[in-house]
C-alpha cells in the first residue's frame, strides 16, 4: 500500500497560472488567507494604510469574519517588523490591540480567537515600541489603563520604551492606588505592577520586600531565592532558603530587631537607622527592613533640612553614595554633605559636581573674610580642572570674568584668585550713567574709597 502523494512536490510542479487558480479558489473560501493575500497586494508604503482601511471595516462588521481580518492586519505588522521597515507601526498596532479589547468587551470570546489575536496584538504592540518609541508618559498611560481594565499585560515587554519616565509614571500611580486601600481586582492589578515596576527596574531590595509581604508560599519563597542568586547575592540566597524551609522560632536576634525597629520609628534618624541595620543584618532580615526604613527617612526629609540630612548620613554611612548624593540633591543637605559627596564624584561625574562648587565659591564671597576668599579661590582651581575635563573651559573663562566683575571692589578676593594662579580677565569699565549717577549723588574720591574700603 502506497503512502500519501507527495503534495509539496506536487505544487512545485504546477506552473505559475494554475498555481495562482488554486490559491486564489482557496482565498475565497478562507477570508483570513484572503484577507492577508490583499494586504501584500498593497505596496509596503501602503500597506499600513490598507491595513487600517481593513480594520474598519471589521470593526463596522461587528464580529462577522472579524478574527479573519484582524489576523490579517496581524500577519501585516508583523512581517513589516521583520523586514525591517522604517515605518511607525506602533499606532497600527496599538490600533490593533484596543479593536480587539473593544470586540471582547461586547461581544466576549466563546470560541477562543479574540484571547489568542490579543496576545499577539500585544506582542507585536511592543515590538513596534521598542523599534519606534512613542511618548514613555503616554504609553505608560495606556499600560496601565489596559491593565487596571482587566487585560494583562506584561510591564517588561515594554521596558525599553517605557524607559526611566515611563516606568516612573506607573510606579507614581501604582503608589497612588495602593495609597487609597484598594480591594479586589484593582488591589490585584495594583499589587503585581508594583512588582513588576520593581523587576524591571532591578531594584532587588524592593523585589524582595514586595514579595516577603505577601502570604508565605513555597512559590513566593523560591522566587525570592532565584531573586537574590540573579542578583549575585548568594549568601543571601541560602539564607533565605534555610529560614523559609525551618518552621519559625522566636530568637534573640528577632526580639532585637524588633526593639530596634521600635526605637527607628519612635525618632527616625540616621543614628536609629545604624542601630536597627546593625540588627536585621544579624537576623538575616536587614532587604526587608530596608525598604520600609528608607521609605520613612525619605518621608520627613521632605519635611525639613535637618531631616534630609539625616537621609543623607544614613544612605552614606550604609556606603551608598549615589543614593546619598541623589537625596541631597533632592531634599538638600548641608554644605559638608554637598560638599562631601562632590568629592568623591568629582572623578566620574565632573559635570554633576560643577553647580555644588560654584554654589560653594558663592557662600564663601559672601563672608567677605580673607579666609573664606583664599578657600573660594582654591575652590576655583578645582572648578578650572572640573571645566577643562568637561570640555567647557570656555565657560569657565567667562564664569571667572563675571565673577570678577561682579565683585571687582574686593581687591583682595581677586588679588586671592591671581594668587591661585587663575587669569583674571580684565574688569569691565564703569558704564558712563554709573558715573553721572555718582556725580548726581556729590560722592567725592574719599567717599568712593571709604565705600571700596568697606566692601571688601
């Protein structure tokens, strides 16, 4: 008994006319091949636009042959992603991605179709993103109108073009939500993009904290462990995994965390905040406390330049210097912290350091002190250094120029900055109304020195 005929080969034989009988007879019996012939039919400058054209008319169809035409449009974007095209496809295929939510919502999905067109619209979605992305605010907006509406969506196949202003306007509104003690679906949506926020910005100890405040499960527990291993932190792995496998039994070492914990919240600071580090860490609980910890020292910092500086203390005494200089940025140090924290920048960041020392050769002018100018001018040296690794030492140039200006009555500030060997532009001559302003007045030359005298 023979096998079944060789059907590829077969075809292969047919000329190109009888070929293009037998497709062309088979498109009209199926509506999504037919629909997909005509699309290629378009040219590929064309293409999107027939593409929406046949999204129209589905969507005024109802859900008559509507899954055919849709996985047309599918077949469409997706093969003009995979040949590279220069086109934005990210509005069709967004367009593609809402018709689709649209049908399920009135019409719902007995037979499956709709479910399976919208995992891929989604797909496709965020491939179109990545290659051509769109405003990160607006499509975060989207993400989470999509996702709060019930149609899962998954935050890191979006990461790319979310980027940091994306990611940071779901993480702002997640926030705002959970703020509000949301209950059911919404507390459930809420809950996952917080985590989900946290994974794909890497945030490990967040991760952690977000996962460890969920009910124990042996699934929680796991992807904990497999959190800190990817995150290199393996002794912690081990740790975790030793805890969460043994039945709890209250310790020594609890009961201090506990009373350190007590104490942090009673008088936040960053002396609270090393006593309880020092506790959870010896209890093998410090990523948990973390968090929480941080969180309330970010709070009042907010509050106050006493506070901030207490944030900042703490995130340096933990050997966290870019967090440590971000808040102070943020909340605003003191000058010894500003300055601090300058230093041990200034050799990968110059650019970022630049505004904390012109800041600072400003408040010791102000002093007006023989001192506080020989300190500016050595501040000055540095800013030279900072600018020329910059490439901007043309702005350094007329920075220095309208500093002297500026206070070229304190001829001992500038006999300083010569001194430190930084060329002193010369000083711009008085304009012609100051001196007519001075005659109006009756200042004498005595007065004039008197109040030169004075000023420096």
């Amino acid at each position: 008994m023979s096998g079944p005929p060789d059907v590829s080969s077969y075809l292969r034989g047919l000329d190109v006319g009888t070929l293009a009988d037998l497709l062309y007879a088979q498109a009209r019996r199926d509506p999504e091949l037919r629909h997909s012939l005509e699309l290629r039919a378009a040219t590929q400058s064309g293409a999107v636009s027939e593409a929406h054209r046949l999204l129209d008319t589905a969507v005024a169809d109802g859900n008559l042959d509507y899954a055919a035409k849709i996985g047309a449009v599918l077949d469409t974007v997706a093969r003009l992603l995979d040949a590279g095209s220069r086109a934005d496809l990210a509005p069709l295929a967004r367009r593609a991605v809402d018709d689709v939510v649209g049908m399920l919502d009135r019409h719902g999905d007995p037979s499956g179709d709709l479910g399976e067109r919208f995992e891929r619209a989604v797909g496709l979605y965020a491939r179109a993103c990545a290659a051509r992305p769109p405003d990160p605010e607006l499509l975060a907006d989207w993400l989470l109108q999509v996702s709060f509406d019930g149609r899962p969506v998954e935050l890191a196949d979006f990461s790319g073009a979310l980027g940091e202003p994306g990611t940071e306007r779901v993480k702002s509104t997640v926030d705002e939500v959970l703020a509000g003690a949301p209950t059911g679906h919404r507390l459930t949506v809420a809950q996952r993009l917080q985590e989900e926020v946290a994974e794909v910005r890497g945030d490990v100890d967040g991760l952690v904290a977000i996962l460890s405040a969920k009910p124990p499960r042996v699934d929680v527990s796991l992807k904990i462990v497999r959190v800190l291993r990817a995150a290199g932190r393996h002794s912690e792995a081990i740790a975790y995994a030793a805890r969460a496998l043994t039945p709890h039994k209250p310790e020594p070492k609890d009961e201090a965390v506990t009373l350190r914990r007590k104490e942090f919240d009673e008088q936040p600071g960053s002396g609270t905040y090393a006593a309880l580090r020092e506790a959870a860490i010896e209890a093998g609980v410090w990523t948990t406390q973390r968090v929480s910890a941080v969180a309330r020292l970010r709070e009042r910092a907010a509050e106050s330049s006493e506070n901030a500086e207490e944030l900042v203390r703490a995130l340096l005494a933990e050997e966290r210097p870019d967090d440590a200089w971000r808040a102070c940025l943020r909340f605003g140090g003191s000058v010894a912290s500003r300055l601090e924290l300058a230093a041990s920048r200034e050799a990968t960041h110059p650019d970022e350091v630049i505004p904390v020392y012109r800041t600072q050769v400003e408040h010791l002018i102000e002093q007006k002190d023989a001192q506080a100018y020989r300190e500016a001018a050595k501040h000055l040296k540095k800013l030279r250094t900072l600018h020329k690794r910059t490439g901007t030492a043309e702005e350094f140039t007329g920075y220095v120029a309208e500093l002297v200006n500026v206070h070229r009555r304190k001829t001992r500030l500038v006999a300083e900055i010569r001194a430190a060997r930084i060329a002193v532009p010369k000083a711009r001559a008085p304009r012609p109304e100051t001196v007519r302003e001075r005659d109006l007045h009756g200042q004498s030359t005595v007065e004039g020195q008197a109040s030169r005298s004075a000023s420096r």
